[in-house]
C-alpha cells in the first residue's frame, strides 16, 4: 500500500536524480515476498506512482535481486529506506549493484508508518466490523 513513507523516499529520490524511475513491486513479487496478496493491485498502483509530478517513469519490479530490474532499465543509483542499511538484504543488495556499477542511497525510514501496520489495522478493522 503506498503511504507517505513511500512518498518521502520518492520526494528524497527525486533531490538526487535527473530522471527517477520507480520500481512498483508486481503481485507476485509481494506474495513471495510478505506471504499475502496486496491489497491494492499492481494496476492500480502503477496508476498512483505514475500520477506523481516528481517520477518519470515506472517499471514494473519482479525480483528482490535488482540487477532484473537494472537489465530491463540500467540506472545508476537505487534508493532505499535506512531499515535496509547493515542487514542481510542491505548487504545482498549493495553487493548486487556495485557488480552492475549502480550505488545504493538509504534514505531515513518513516518510522510510525509501513504498509505492514496498515494492513494489520484495516484486517483488525473489518475483524471488528464484520466479523
């Protein structure tokens, strides 16, 4: 679900780049990924990203290893939230992108929101409501 976390890192992105491309994760992606269909669906949000005045474009993202998506579109930064700094994924995906030449930039994660609270408080909600 994007939520202003995701808009702040774009925002940030945005400061560091001539043309930013943003990467929306595909369907499957997310299912591999959090175990659980999104909520909205891939078209959808490739709709709100597309619709913002700071991207110029968007692609679809397949793969948590982001040398897929640097061979469909090369770019020479990727931006990240600071929760992926110093863990396993962080280290996987810094290593990934000096092999492609591409550095990787955190950027403050939005702490009191993430897609995951989202989900958990709207599932609690219709738990409560319908249930």
């Amino acid at each position: 679900m994007f939520h202003v976390g995701h808009l702040n890192l774009l925002r940030r992105a945005r400061e560091h780049c001539s043309t930013l491309v943003v990467g929306v994760a595909s369907d499957d992606y997310v299912l591999a990924l959090k175990g659980q269909e999104p909520v909205v669906p891939l078209a959808e949000r490739l709709e709100i990203v597309r619709s913002l005045r700071f991207v110029d474009e968007v692609l679809i993202d397949r793969s948590e290893d982001k040398r897929v998506a640097w061979r469909e579109r090369n770019f020479d930064a990727i931006f990240k939230g600071d929760d992926w700094r110093g863990s396993p994924r962080g280290d996987r995906l810094e290593a990934a992108m000096a092999e492609v030449g591409a550095q990787v930039t955190y950027f403050p994660y939005t702490l009191h929101t993430s897609s995951t609270r989202l989900r958990a408080f709207i599932e609690r909600s219709e738990a409560e409501n319908y249930g």
